[in-house]
C-alpha cells in the first residue's frame, strides 16, 4: 500500500513560536526542496544531515527565507519515505510562503495525520502507536503525555503481540496433535494444554483492564460535575479549581463544530469540567431540567463534586440529591465552615458512607488541598504512577480487550464441557482477531481512514 506522491504540511503549532517546521514526505521531497534551495545539493548531501541556505521564491527571484534543511532519506525515517524537514526562522508569513512555494512545485498539501498514516502503511508504527501519536498531541498533563509515549513506544502493542503469538502456538499446536495422533489420550493433552493457555491470556488481560479506568482518565479527563443547591459554593468552587490549577483549553478536531473543552490539572489529573454552561448554576440542574434529566447529566459524569452549606440544615432538595448520586462516584464538600455550624454533621456521615467529606471555607481558601488529594485519591490509589505499568487509555482498545476476554471466556466455558477442539478453537481464533484490530492487523480500511481523520494538520 505504499503511496507515491510527495506530501507537506507546516508540522508545528500555528501560531506565534520562534521556529516552524514544513515537513515533506514522499519520493520527490528531496528534489522539490532542492530545487528551491541556495546552498549545498541537496540532491547530494549524505542522510540525516542539517545543512544551512536559503529557499528562494521562484517567482520574484528573491530569498523567501533562511533556513535549516534536514535531509533523511528511506527507509530510517518516520514515515519510511524521504523526508524532508525544513526549519525557518521568520514567522508566520514567510513560513506559509514557503508552504505556498513547495506546493507550487509539485508537493500536494497533507491531509490531517496522513504522515502518520504513511507511517502506520509503510510498516513504521503499528495502530496503537499511530493512535498515541495522536494522544500525545492532545495530552492534558505531563502524565497523560507519559501514557502515550509509552503507547508510541509500542509498549502495548509488544504486549498484544504476545498474546497472539501465545494464542496462535496453542492453535497450530493442538492442531498438529490432532491431525498425527500418535497417542490415545492426545485429545486430552490438547484440552489441558489449551485451558492453561486461554487461561493465562484471559488473566493478563483482565489485568490490562483493570488498570484501564485509570489510563482513560489520564487520556480524556475526568468529567467532574459540580452540584449543589442555590448559593452553597458551587461557582466558587470551579473559579478556585480553575485559577489554582492553570486551565487547559483544548479544541478537539475531527467534528465539524471544533468543540471547545475546559480542562484543570488537579496533581496531574485532568478534570474535564462537564456541562459548564448548565452546572455552573444549580438552579438549572435540579429545578429547571428537573430530576431526571439531571439524573442523565449526572450518570454522565465519572465524578461528582456535591457542595452543602455549614452553615444551614440539611434540607429536603439536599437529600433528593444525596438520592440521585447514591451509586454513583462523589464526594462531600462542606463548604462555609468559616461561618456557624447548623449542619448536622453525623446526618452527613450517615449518608455519605464511605464517601469522602472535605471541609473547606472557599472564601478562606481553606480545604482545597484536602480536596484535591480526596479528588486525586478517588481514582488513583495515592500518587499517580504511570512508571511500570501499561495503561490502556484508549475507548477503542478497551472496548477491543473486552470483546478478547469475552472470547476467551466462551473458550474456557467450552473447555469446561468438554466441547471438541474445533469449537474451543473458533473463540480462540476470534481472540486472536479482536487483538488484531487494536494493533490494526486485522482492521478494516474505513476504520483506518476515521482514525487518521482526527489527527491534527501536519502530524
Ligand atoms: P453557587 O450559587 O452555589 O454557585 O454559590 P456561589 O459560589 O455563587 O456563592 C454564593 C455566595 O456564597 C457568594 O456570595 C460567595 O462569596 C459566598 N461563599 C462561597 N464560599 C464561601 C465560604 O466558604 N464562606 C462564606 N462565608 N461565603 C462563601
Ligand atoms: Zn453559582
């Protein structure tokens, strides 16, 4: 599948940034570059060299911009391709005139993470790396930016290889024993054999999962609503969350609407402030949408910030909603503590169970700290360690391992009866597929094409 034209794009942040980079991939992102380049020949200069001149604007005859010019030629590059990557110095305008001029000479304009794709076509990378490319440019927080290197790094994929290669021996093994049986009881030799085997599969990857939630939360944020009833705190709360912790506004692209989200880096948690517009003021949450609709919102969060009054009773509209959170993942605020306790304390604690209570006066900016730990404390048992384990941070691959466990489980239940092989190995086989897909071996075309869609321009 290999592509044949050139591609280019501008590969850093547009914006304002001392350096630009316009990248080109494809066969002829040497010569192109050459051709427009004052300075040594390009079309000579040994691979992976930098080398120092000038593009000129063809049509003026005049220096377009200064530049630094790294040459690498395939296959010992992203893409597989030659690649060309051209560092210019000038700002925006000189850098787009750049652009303009490679297209001009026959360089087509890169489709959004289509040097990626190459990439992922060329063999370079398999999908789960491409994806946590794409991770990565959307990191929130030095965490989640952990959890994808790693993913690049091909950490899962090694992983996911494993298990097929494991689940592929047994397969070609219990079928040479079937097909030359040279003793009576090899039957029973291969369903021993392939219970330990699924077995083995199907807890490494229970394992994976477990540790799933956490790796989503670091990827696409914690969707934290916050409620409560009129005037306890609620708006307070959110500027403190939003003003302590430098907010993170990310524009998600890939929908026609580039939705904008708020995100606050709470101890390298992202929290995603879900639903501001309608949270920000309780009234809307419980009295205006009612208490089913709230309920929809609420069931939509990962965690909920419920904020009571110190310095009021615990009223019926606060029980109706410690009744529409009950099951779900929360935490207790009492806020105000700087003014007269009415609340009753041990009501709360009864309540809330082992949920956690903070105390906090917002006025004072006393109780964040405390909060935050408990908001930390909820998902990641103590410090976040993304160190030694493997996270699996992507919808796609969690929903991909379940569907591989769930096989596995037929497998073994079929094992457990005593069914033939040739069925056992069906699930086996279906195994074998659903991992296939996270790493893109056994994915479908227009699965790949969606994929790459969402990357960024020039990635
Ligand atoms: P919301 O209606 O739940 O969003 O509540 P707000 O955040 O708008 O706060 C309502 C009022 O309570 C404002 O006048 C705040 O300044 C005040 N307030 C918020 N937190 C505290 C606190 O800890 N102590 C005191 N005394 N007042 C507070
Ligand atoms: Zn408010």
């Amino acid at each position: 599948m290999m592509e044949t034209d050139t591609i280019t794009a501008i590969s850093t942040p547009i914006g304002e940034g001392a350096i630009a980079i316009v990248r080109l991939s494809g066969p002829d992102a040497v010569s192109i570059t050459a051709d427009l380049f004052d300075g040594k020949d390009l079309t000579k200069v040994d691979s992976h060299t930098i080398n120092y001149g000038k593009i000129m604007d063809p049509e003026t005859n005049e220096v377009a911009e200064e530049v630094m010019v790294s040459v690498m030629r395939a296959p010992k590059t992203f893409t597989r391709e030659d690649v060309v990557e051209i560092n210019c110095h000038g700002g925006m305008v000189s850098v787009n005139r750049v652009l303009e001029i490679l297209l001009q000479k026959g360089a087509r304009l890169a489709e959004p993470g289509e040097f990626t794709k190459r990439a992922f076509l060329n063999g370079r990378i398999d999908l789960s790396q491409a994806e946590a490319v794409m991770d990565l440019i959307r990191a929130k927080t030095d965490k989640a930016m952990s959890v994808a290197l790693k993913q690049m790094d091909g950490r899962l994929s090694g992983l996911i290889q494993k298990y097929r290669q494991d689940l592929l021996e047994t397969v070609a093994h219990v079928e040479v024993n079937i097909d030359y049986p040279e003793y009576d009881d090899v039957e029973e030799m291969s369903h021993e054999m392939m219970k330990k085997k699924t077995k083995e599969v199907h807890d490494e990857i229970e394992e994976l999962l477990q540790v799933a939630k956490q790796g989503k939360i670091l990827r696409e944020g914690l969707a934290t609503a916050i409620i409560g009833r009129p005037n306890v705190g609620k708006s307070s709360l959110m500027n403190t969350l939003v003003q302590e912790n430098k907010a993170i506004v990310t524009e998600i692209p890939g929908t026609t609407r580039d939705i904008i989200e708020e995100y606050v880096n709470v101890r390298g948690v992202p929290l995603r402030l879900v639903d501001t517009a309608g949270i920000r003021e309780t009234e809307d949450i419980v009295e205006k949408i009612g208490v089913n609709r709230s309920r929809q919102v609420l069931k939509e969060s990962d965690l909920i910030l419920f904020v009571l009054n110190y310095n009021d009773d615990l009223t019926e509209e606060d029980r109706k909603l410690f009744e529409a959170i009950s099951g779900l993942e929360y935490i207790v605020i009492i806020n105000k503590t700087d003014l007269p306790q009415k609340l009753n304390l041990e009501e709360v604690k009864v309540i809330a169970g082992d949920r956690p209570i903070i105390s906090t006066s917002l006025i004072e900016e006393k109780g964040v700290d405390e909060l935050e730990s408990a908001i930390a404390k909820t998902f990641f048992a103590g410090d976040i360690d993304t160190g030694d384990l493997t996270y699996v941070s992507n919808v796609r691959h969690i929903q991909l391992l379940k569907q591989a466990k769930q096989a596995l489980e037929d497998a073994m239940q079929s094992l457990e009866m005593n069914m033939p092989l040739d069925i056992v190995q069906i699930d086996v086989t279906r195994t074998w597929e659903f991992l296939g897909e996270i790493i893109g071996d056994t994915a479908s075309d227009s699965l790949i094409d969606q994929l790459f869609s969402q990357f960024c321009l020039g990635k």
